[in-house]
C-alpha cells in the first residue's frame, strides 16, 4: 500500500528564476542564471532582502480573466513532484526550522516504506500521483495523507472523480489540521499580515505578499459553518459577518481581495463528502481567533484586538470538525480523533499522530 502526502498552504518548495527588468532594492538581483529556492529559503527572509523576497513571491491578479500570475521578469515552478524531499523539508538545506512531513515520512520508512516508491510526495499536482503510486506498489490503494489545505485540495480532487476511479485507487483520506469551513485568521491576514511564527519578520511587511494569494482568500471564513448574524470582525461603525467580505476587503483598500474570494467560494460551498474512509485528526484546546475587534477610530489601518476560542491555534474547531459532518452522507467510515493542546503546526510532529498513522498502515495493510 501506497502513501501520498498532500502538503497544506505554504507546503510545497518554490523555486524561482528572475530576468527582470528593474527591482525595489538595491540589493535585490535582476537576473539568475538558473532557477533558485526561494521558498523556503531563511536567507531571504531578512530585514532589506526580505523586500526582494516580496517583489518576487507576490501574485498579479487579473480581474478580467480571473487568474494570477508572476510579477513580470519572475518564472517560477514546484519542484520534486512524486519526491518525499520537497514536501519532507521545505528548505532543501534540511535546516530544522524548514521540517515538514520529515517525522511522518521517517516513521512510515521505518516500518518498512520506502521513500519515493510507497512514500510520494505531491506538492499540489494530482495529475498522476495517486495512479502512479498505485501502479508501483502492486496495485494497492493509496492512502492520502493531507495537512491544513491540503486536505481541502485533497477533498476538491476526490468529488472530481467517480466512485469507481475512488474504490480502486484511493483506500483512505487521513488529513491533519484540515480547515474545511476556513479559518478567521485569515481575515486578520489581510487586515495586518502574519508573521509566520517568528518575531524576526514583520507582520505588515510580509502582508504584500499574502494579500496577493487566491489561497488566502479560499480559507476565508465559509457561510455553511458560520452564521451570518455571528460578528467576525468588529468596528465602532460596522461590524461585519460572512456576508460582508465585500465591504471588509474593499474596506481595508483590497478590492482585488473579493474578486479573488468570489472566484474561489463555489469550493468552500461545494462541501458534499469524498467518498473515500476518512481518519480526521486535529488540535483542540489551543486559544484561536473568533473575532477581530477594533478600538473607536482604529479600523482599517490601527492593528486590531482579538476575542479567542477553541482551535488549534490558526483553524477554529467548528471548521477542524467539518468531517463530522459527513457522517451518515456515506457509506465510508469517518473516524475522528482529537489531541488536547496540539497546534496547527506541532500535529506534524506529534509522537501520538505518527503512532495513529504508522498504526494505521499496519491495520490497511493487514
């Protein structure tokens, strides 16, 4: 049996090649002669070169054909599709600061997988990788393991294709930390930007760049798991809710923000089941933003307050238990597990969610 590993948000190496024309520092370079990690790489993501790093990273969004694409002079690709290295570590040199599916992908080779043969990585193209891996591991199922967006992109995949193509290639969805309804830190994204976990970077500095991704605005907050009386962020003149992102985006000087939600909605709407065994493991108990709440005179540019609740620390638990609700709209099993005080991040390398997982393997393969 076959494992492919499905990384979230931020999940996959980018590499880079520049023939610009003119930069935004003088430090910044304008050509390279062959492609170069720029995601993620450290040593881009310092005070001054950091600029650079956001000049290149940005998306351009097209507002009449609904698509982005790179600033001009800049190509880019995802490297190592159906490799475990590129979604192993996000940082080619292996640093630890730049581990990602390492310990999940060590357990499993240790129980006797092998990497790049019963162990794939597809850092966001599913095009072959779950029919490859099936052929190479004599034609047993796959099982999908997803982490944060990842699961959605899993999810949007599996209800693409029929049952029969599911019941043959794909014996299970494990996902971890899966957002399923969105998440109200990305509103705060786009109000004042995040800095990833690290007090190096600046906030409103990495903001230019995460206001530019379509993947931003997918994980804004979905009407089916939050009301619209419920106040996501609250102002002394408005406070808006799920069916106020217009006025929200246009309101924080990011009209291309909307275009950008309302070309992504119809997958936070489409929310039927994949139709494959699902193993939904998260966080819980982890304080998580449910409101962005405003000082008199503050809102747009003032940095707001926050009002917690449960989560993981960046998915709140309504949209962390979304899978639940697929119990009983299939035939599959949805299995569900939660782990007190485990974050967004730290499930990766959680001894208890490996042991679920190396667990796992030996009950499907048994």
């Amino acid at each position: 049996m076959g494992y492919l590993t499905v990384p979230g948000d931020g999940g996959s190496q980018v590499e880079a090649r520049l023939h610009k024309k003119q930069v935004v520092h003088y430090l910044c370079e304008k050509t390279t002669d062959g492609f170069f990690n720029i995601w993620l790489n450290l040593e881009l993501l310092v005070p001054l070169v950091i600029d650079c790093w956001i000049d290149n990273m940005k998306l351009i969004y097209n507002n009449k054909t609904r698509t982005t694409s790179n600033p001009e002079g800049v190509e880019t690709r995802i490297p190592g599709f159906g490799d475990t290295k590129s979604v192993e570590w996000l940082d080619p040199t292996q640093v630890s600061e730049g581990a990602y599916f390492k310990d999940i992908a060590t357990a499993l080779v240790n129980i006797g997988y092998e990497r790049n043969v019963s162990i794939r990585g597809a850092p966001y193209d599913f095009r072959k990788a779950p029919k490859e891996t099936y052929t190479s591991n004599n034609k047993q199922p796959v099982v999908l393991v997803a982490h944060s967006m990842g699961a959605l992109m899993s999810l949007h995949f599996l209800q693409l294709q029929s049952q029969r193509w599911k019941d043959q290639y794909v014996r299970a969805l494990v996902t971890l930390s899966g957002p399923w309804g969105g998440s109200v830190k990305s509103l705060k994204v786009f109000a004042v930007g995040d800095n990833l976990g690290t007090y190096v970077l600046r906030e409103s500095t990495l903001k230019d760049e995460q206001i530019t991704c379509p993947s931003l605005a997918w994980l804004m907050p979905s009407s089916l798991f939050w009301r619209p009386t419920e106040v996501l962020v609250q102002t002394d003149k408005k406070n808006y809710t799920v069916q106020d992102f217009q006025t929200y985006l246009n309101a924080l000087g990011n009209p291309n923000g909307w275009e950008m939600r309302k070309d992504v909605e119809k997958y936070s709407l489409n929310f039927s089941p994949p139709g494959v065994e699902v193993h939904c493991l998260h966080g819980q108990g982890v304080q998580t933003i449910d409101t962005l709440t405003y000082a008199a005179g503050k809102f747009p540019d003032g940095y707001p307050g926050f009002i917690y609740g449960d989560g993981d620390g960046t998915v709140n638990m309504r949209s962390l238990e979304g899978c639940l609700l697929w119990q009983g709209q299939q035939r599959q099993k949805i299995y569900h597990q939660t782990y007190p005080t485990l974050d967004h991040m730290g499930i990766l390398r959680d001894d208890r969610v490996v042991a679920y997982i190396t667990g796992l393997v030996s009950k499907l393969s048994g």
